[in-house]
C-alpha cells in the first residue's frame, strides 16, 4: 500500500528507472530522496520494470527486492512495474518523472510520463540515443506543456564555476574539463563498460563535458572551426562485451575544440583515470595557472562518511554527492513553487550537446584510427 506523499511546497516524484542498488544511479537519487536531502521532493512511487520482472532472478535481483521491502514498509513508497499502474496525481498536487533508465528507453518512457500526467520530467544524460529521438521528445513535451530538465550536474558544480571565474579574469587563459571513472584498465572491465554503455564515450562519460561546453563556451556544430585529438593521450579499442558482441569505443580521449571565434577548450576523459574529476586553467603562456577539483578538501569528508555508508557502492555517487542534490532540488522546486531552475541545462541544450558528441565521434575516431 502507498502511503508516501507529498506534503506542503513539495512535487510527488516518480523514479522511473531504479537500476541495482549501489550501481544503479536512480537507486542514489532515491537513496537521497529518502534520506530528504532535496526538501521539494517526495519519492512517492518507484517503476521499475527488469528487477519487477526478468531481471529479479539475475545479478543485481535479489539486492533490488531487499531495497524494495525496506523502502515499502519503511518509507510506504509504492513499486510499479510500468507507469500505467500508477494511481493519478494527488490532488492539489505537480508531479515529477525522475527517468534514469536505460537511455534507449527514454523516448518510450518520456511519451509514457506525459500520459500518467507528469508536468515536469528530469531527463537523466544524454536523454535519447540520437538527436531525432531526442527533437522529438522534445517537441513532443513542448506541445504537451511538460517542462523537461536535464540532469547535466556538472552545469551546478563547484570546480566548473570556479575555473570559469579564474578564465574570464585572466585574459588568454585556456580550460581543460578533466573527467575521470574508476574501471580497471583490463580488456573484461572496459568490453562490460563499453557494452553497458553502448551509446559511446562522447554520447555518455564525456557528455557532462560537453554540455558545458555547449552552456558556457558557445560550442555547437555550427561554431567549430577545427576539433583535435590529442594522439598521445588517447585510446580508441574495440572489445568484446559480456555477451561476446564486439564494442569499438574509447578508453579514453582528449581534445580540443577551437571555435570560428577564435576561442578554445578542451576535454580530457578517461575511464580508468580515478575518482577525481577537476577543471585545470593554464595562462596565456600555457602553463597551468589553477586547478580545483571534484571532490576538493571540504567535501572530501562527506565522501568519507557515504563510503562507510554505502560500502562497495559506485564511487563517482560520493564525489558527485552535492552537485546530484543540487540538481534535483532545482528541478523539483520549479516543479512543486515554479521556481526558476538556475543553472539547469534544458532539453534545448540537451540537444544541442548530442549534435555535438555525434559531430565528434567520427571526427575523432578517424583521427585516432
């Protein structure tokens, strides 16, 4: 029985999506739902429709059947199996679609949440497989009257306002955006990622770069002059998935983008280059002038306290901590009191920024190869 419900100022969320818990990342996002960490959101239903169904049975299963006891009985939240099931909204009430599934999914399940009567969607990366899924998502939404918002953190984190503070101060700086993921550099780890995360480097890790990119630095397929691949620093392999198939994608990657304008920036991405993520500025000189990263020293503490926590759960969930409660708070906000969602990049950019990754993945894939 569903019992969890929104109270005063507060959206009633669905999390489409939940995925294992430690792995998944709709599990980390209800996890701080729960623990009322964004004060305008109510987890109040959870669908989903492979643990539900034939994934209860296999790896992950049985860690997602114990999370769904304990946050029915505990929490009264209610577990779905599809958005059809879900009661209407309650009255008096604005509800919110957390979609964190299978990105192949969204379009599918974007159509499904405006059916259920969702007035706001939060679009988890890069939101469709190609950029006429995503356009018509979202004119889809657009003649529905659905805001989607999408859940571009990096666009709200600490480092990137920083080191594009320290950029604009200093004339003739150059930004370097540096990400980083935990795998193991071994042809099993990266074939099991490159698998999972079929759409590519550019179109998944690197997007969160990207939308940057496409937010602060004027960059879109009709403003780059020249994007180049730095040779030593990258990787291209092609390798075989769990279920035998080949997957050709990038390990890791870094490049420059120049724009017709004249100005530059670059990405560096690397799957097994750690947990630390930052934003590097080099002076007119090139020589590195500041570095702030992800986590810094003052949140370095709160990643201590999540790991004890969450033993054995993705890494990247406690370095990001802040920025994912920022994000949904702003959504959610805007959801439940209209709030303007500062800093939240639209499905406008959204698009913007696939056209992008799929503009340079052949680019630098033919550099490379």
């Amino acid at each position: 029985m569903v019992t969890a419900a929104a109270g005063e100022n507060q959206c009633e969320v669905v999390l489409v999506g939940c995925g294992a818990p430690k792995a998944g990342m709709g599990w980390y996002h209800a996890v701080q739902m729960i623990k009322n960490k964004c004060e305008s959101a109510k987890l109040c239903f959870v669908v989903e429709p492979w643990f539900m169904g034939p994934g209860g049975s296999g790896p992950g299963g049985a860690d997602f059947k114990e999370f769904q006891k304990e946050s029915e009985e505990k929490e009264g939240i209610g577990f779905f199996m599809s958005m059809g099931d879900l009661p209407p909204v309650a009255d008096g009430k604005k509800r919110l679609a957390l979609i964190s599934g299978r990105t192949a999914d969204n379009p599918r399940l974007l159509t499904e949440c405006i059916a259920n009567g969702c007035n706001t969607i939060y679009l988890e990366k890069p939101g469709a497989p190609t950029v006429a899924e995503l356009s018509a998502m979202r004119d889809e939404a657009k003649a529905a009257g659905v805001t989607v918002l999408m859940g571009y953190n990096k666009n709200v984190c600490k480092y990137v306002s920083k080191a594009r503070d320290f950029a604009a101060a200093n004339t003739g700086s150059h930004v370097t955006f540096v990400s980083n993921n935990a795998y193991e550099n071994t042809p099993a780890s990266l074939g099991e990622c490159f698998e999972r995360n079929r759409e590519g480097m550019l179109k998944n890790m690197a997007i969160h770069e990207l939308a940057l990119l496409v937010s602060f630095f004027d960059v879109s397929v009709e403003t780059i002059e020249k994007c180049e691949a730095d040779k030593e620093f990258s990787s291209c392999q092609t390798l075989k998935g769990p279920s035998g198939t080949d997957f050709t994608d990038f390990d890791k990657i870094k490049f420059t983008i120049t724009t017709k304008n004249g100005n530059s920036v670059s990405v560096q991405a690397d799957r097994c280059g750690g947990d630390v993520s930052y934003a590097a500025v080099a002076d007119a000189s090139g020589k590195e002038a500041f570095r702030h990263s992800m986590p810094d020293e003052d949140d370095k503490a709160n990643v201590s306290v999540l790991q004890k926590e969450y033993p054995g759960a993705m890494p990247y969930f406690f370095s990001q901590d802040p920025d994912y409660i920022t994000v949904k708070e702003r959504v959610a906000s805007f959801c439940a009191n209209g709030t303007e969602p500062t800093g939240i990049a639209t499905i406008d950019v959204a698009v913007q920024t696939l056209r992008v990754a799929e503009y340079l993945t052949p680019t630098l894939t033919k550099q490379l190869l």
